[in-house]
C-alpha cells in the first residue's frame, strides 16, 4: 500500500472540484478531442475528479484511472459510475504506476504534469507502461513563449505551488515529453482561460507514441 499522505491537499482539492466543474463547458470539447480515437486499455494518469471519463469513446475497454487525493478520488468514484465505458478509480501516485511494462496502450496526462514532483519520473513510468507503438495523450498548461509572461510564471511559481496543491505554471512539458524518448506526433499550442475571471495561460494538446 502506497504511502500517499504528502498528496493530500483538501483545501485545495474542495476549490480544485468546485472550479473544474466551473470550467467544465469551457474544456468539453478539448477533453472530447484530447481522447478521440482511443481504443483498447488506458491508463490516466492523476485522474481527479474524473472529468474526463464521459468523454472516453466506445473502443477503450477499460480505463485504469489513479488519483492519489483522497477526496479527489472520491468525486471520481462517483464520476466512473456514471461513464459509457469501465474506469477503475485506484489509488497511487505518478512515480509508481500500477501495471507491468507494456500493459496498457494508451496514457492520459490531463493537466497533471504541472503538479507532479518529478515530471521525468512520471513519463519514464508512462514509457514503461506503454505497449510498443502505444499512444500518450496530452492535455496541459505549460510556461508562456513569451519572456515576460514566462518571467512573471517563474516569479509567481514558489507562491503558487504553495497554494496550488504543488502545480508549477513554468514546466516546458513538451521538451519533458521529448525527453523522455516518445515520439510526438501532433501538438497544438493555444491560450486558453477555462473559468471567467482566470488568467490565460499557455496549453499544449496533443499525441505521441512510445517508439
């Protein structure tokens, strides 16, 4: 049994489901596009309240969601019971993923990478999980190209970590992904405000493959 106490973050997992829930009609279509064409089984990675499970298409056999918060698992429990395909809500964290290599043929990362405390760890396990040829999908926010904003992310990143559960909003995912060794095959960049009254920040969508 994994040890997940340094995960937990209530406070900021209560606002956490409150404003995703806000932002939800903002981000359907993007998470609709994020999991297009999946098939087989998936594993997603820091699933939290699961929003993402109706959106799943009819050719995923099952979806192996891990979330390490405890009342975010909770919302996505519930959330799993009411998806058109099997998601399994399982507890654990990205640097110890459940499975042996090759067992899934796809990986899910939905704004997650931004919290995670060691982005190499978790894609090194995702590669490890990924069946050769094996899809990764990526939803993320990522550090401005522009200097002064990118500036301003790097300023305000030890603050807002502090507040915000552990997310950094200065990590380069994309360069991460490549190193990492997959493949990507399709990225998009654009400025997204998921809820009226947030800043606009960076994201990245896109695929690559575990060669």
């Amino acid at each position: 049994m994994q040890d997940l106490s340094k995960y937990q973050h209530p406070r900021f997992a209560r606002a956490y489901e409150r404003m995703t829930e806000r932002a939800d009609p903002a981000t359907a279509a993007l998470r609709e596009r994020l999991l297009a064409g999946l098939t087989g089984r998936v594993i997603e990675i820091g699933a939290g309240n699961g929003l993402n499970f109706p959106h799943y298409p009819a050719g995923v056999r099952e979806v192996v969601a891990v979330e390490p918060d405890h009342l975010l698992r909770a919302a996505a429990e519930r959330a799993a019971a009411r998806a058109p395909v099997t998601v399994r809500v399982v507890p654990g964290h990205a640097g110890a993923l459940p499975g042996g290599p090759g067992a899934y043929d796809a990986a899910v990362l939905s704004l997650v990478l931004c919290t995670v405390p060691d982005p190499a760890a978790t894609l090194a396990e995702v590669r490890r999980l990924l069946a050769p040829g094996g899809e990764l999908r990526y939803f993320e926010h990522v550090r401005s190209p522009r200097p002064v904003r990118g500036v301003l992310q790097d300023l305000i990143t030890p603050l807002w970590r502090r507040v915000g559960g552990g997310c950094h909003p200065n990590r380069d995912t994309a360069a991460a992904i490549r190193a990492a060794g997959l493949l990507v095959e399709e990225q998009r960049s654009f400025a997204h405000r998921p809820v009226p009254g947030s800043p606009t920040l960076t994201h990245i969508l896109g695929r690559a493959r575990n060669p």
